[in-house]
C-alpha cells in the first residue's frame, strides 16, 4: 500500500518553511518535503525530508512507488534576480522542474481515478509594464493585464501557469477516453516578508532586507530608487491565501491563477515604517539600474477582488499590523536569543 502524502518541494525556502509550520501544526497531514538543502532544525520531526533535485526523474520514479500524492505544493524555483545571472539554468528549474512535477500529478490523477491538487506559487512578476507613467494609471492590475514579463522568473510563472491550466483542464484532449486530470490552483503573490527568514535572488528583497538590516543594528544600501512602489504580504498571510485556495471548493473558482495582495509602499514609505519601529535604522539609496529596471515594470498593486469574491480571500495583516504584530516583535526576539532559520 502506498503511504498517503502532501508532497512539498522547495521545502527549505522561505515559503516553505511557514508552510511546513502551519501544515505540521495539526497532525492531520504526512508531509513529504523535498530540497537541495536541509531543514532548519527548528523544523525535525515535522516531515520526511528528501534531500534532492527536482529535475531527477529517478527520484521522482521511486518516490511514486512509495507514495500516493493527495496535494502537491511545488514551490522550488530560481528567483527573479538570480535567474538573470544564469537564464537557462531558471528555465530547467522553473519550467522543466514544473513539467516533471505535473506530469507526475497528472499521472497520479490517472491511476488514483482522483485529481491531485496541485498549487503553484506564482508572482507579479508575471507582470511587464512598460513605463512609470503606465505603472501609476494601472496601479491595480487585474490578472489578465500586462502579461508581459521581462525577466526569465517571469516568463517561467506565466508559462507555468499556463501548463498548469493546459494539465487541468485539456491534457490529452484527443485521447478516446477522457483522463482524471490533476487540480491546478494558483495564486500571483506579491513580494513577501517573513520575520523569521530573509529571501535570497529575489527582487523584491530590499523590503526584507532593510528590516532585518535595521534589526540588527546594521545599515542598509537599497538598491532601488526611493520612490520605487511594489505590492507586499507579510509571510502568514501568503500561507494563509495558498491554504484557502488549496481548500476551496473547485466549484466555487471561476480562474486557476488569482492575485492576492495586502498592501503597497514605496521604497521611501518601507523605510519609514522600519524607522518608526527601529528609530536608529540608517538607510541610504544607491539604484542598481538593472535591477530598478526589473522594479519598474512590476505593478505598484494587484487587484485581487476575484480572489476575495469567489474564496473569501482577505489578509489579515495590513500595513500596521504587519509590521507591529507579527513582523517586529518576532524578528527582535528572533535577533536577541539568536535563533535564526
Ligand atoms: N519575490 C520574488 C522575486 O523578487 C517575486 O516573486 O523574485
């Protein structure tokens, strides 16, 4: 008998992390947790952990004998500015790694006569607005806008997205019988904050990573111009949207992709809510053009009103309750005992 299992990969990043937390909180799942890196301590004995690359088809082959994969939350990915140091090596990541994943889905589907839930994690990076005045008239984009990214990450979520709907709603289409297929689900997030991790490769980093700066006592070079706006989550609420689009009725979804936001800030706006929390924070500017250029052709906000009519989506940490109820308290003790990651 194969062992019922929601398989996670990229289970060591910062999604993944919060996602293992609140999935193991219960004991209601066995999770399957998969990653070139190992878990933090802090998460031992929460999952089986499989230390390995998504693009190794052997593993998948004998994983598949041992489980059967009731959900699938496949999370490993290159970020937006680390895949323009190596292109091609993002695309076999982000797409190849998420055909692999699919197909494996959409066989499980077949064999189980049960379509496997399968939520992808895309981005507004999907998103590729072509000037600053653009950026300011939509300022909320709606999901079918601007699809026309300009980084490989991008390209790589949009694709994906795509496939993911082509393996749920048309795989095989001209076979006699009709397959079981997989249950694609997928949100667009803006860049997140975590209290407990720092992101690596992203873009939308600096938000993160002056905050840690400052609670830390260092100080923090940002690498994009003052006014640069981009929408943000605090990290709970991003677990939080991908568990209730994961647990929402398929009859009650009318798209596959759907964004989800909480609120926007500029560059300038960020700091000063770092600065009202951590007074001696210094922060100086100092524009990398190629990745302002990235930042530019971001929206500055989602529209996510298709995600709140048809699931009930709803954040639940604003701006001020982002930064004083989750974010600061738990990065300052995290930074006085010394427990990171
Ligand atoms: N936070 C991601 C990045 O900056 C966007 O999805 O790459």
């Amino acid at each position: 008998m194969r062992k019922k299992a929601v398989l996670i990969t990229g289970a060591a990043g910062e999604i993944g992390q919060a996602l293992i937390d609140y999935l193991s909180a219960g004991n209601e799942y066995t999770l399957l947790t998969l990653d070139l890196q190992p878990l933090p301590e802090r998460l031992d004995g929460r999952s089986t952990h499989i230390i390995g690359d998504i693009l190794d088809q052997k593993l998948f082959a004998r994983l598949v004998t041992e489980y059967e994969f009731d959900s699938i939350f496949h999370l490993a990915a290159l970020l937006s500015s680390r895949s323009e140091f190596s292109p091609e090596l993002a695309h076999q990541v982000n797409v190849n790694g998420t055909l692999t994943l699919l197909q494996l889905a959409a066989d499980q589907s077949q064999q189980r006569g049960k379509s496997v839930r399968f939520m992808f994690p895309s981005s507004i990076a999907a998103y590729g607005l072509p000037d600053l005045a653009t950026k300011q008239r939509d300022f909320n984009v709606r999901e079918w806008d601007w699809n026309y990214p300009t980084t490989m990450y991008g390209c790589n979520k949009l694709y994906c997205e795509q496939l993911g709907s082509y393996y749920s709603q048309h795989y095989q289409q001209l076979a006699d019988t009709t397959p079981v297929m997989l249950d694609f689900r997928s949100v667009r997030f803006p860049g997140l904050i975590s209290a407990f991790t720092v992101p690596s490769g992203g873009t939308s980093d600096y938000g993160p990573e002056m905050l840690h700066a400052a609670a830390q006592g260092k100080s923090y070079r940002c690498f994009v111009r003052e006014d640069s706006t981009i929408p943000f989550m605090a990290m709970p609420d991003a677990i939080v949207s991908l568990l209730r689009l994961w647990e929402a009725p398929r009859s009650a979804l009318n798209r596959l992709v759907y964004n989800v936001t909480s609120f926007s800030l500029s560059a300038t706006e960020f700091m000063a809510q770092v600065q009202h929390r951590f007074p001696q924070a210094e922060v100086t500017f100092a524009p990398d053009e190629h990745r302002q250029g990235i930042i530019d052709s971001w929206p500055a906000g989602l529209n996510d009103k298709q995600a709140r009519q048809d699931w009930g989506w709803q954040p639940e940490y604003d701006v001020d309750r982002a930064f004083d109820d989750y974010l600061v308290p738990n990065i300052r003790e995290m930074y006085q005992t010394g427990v990171n990651g």
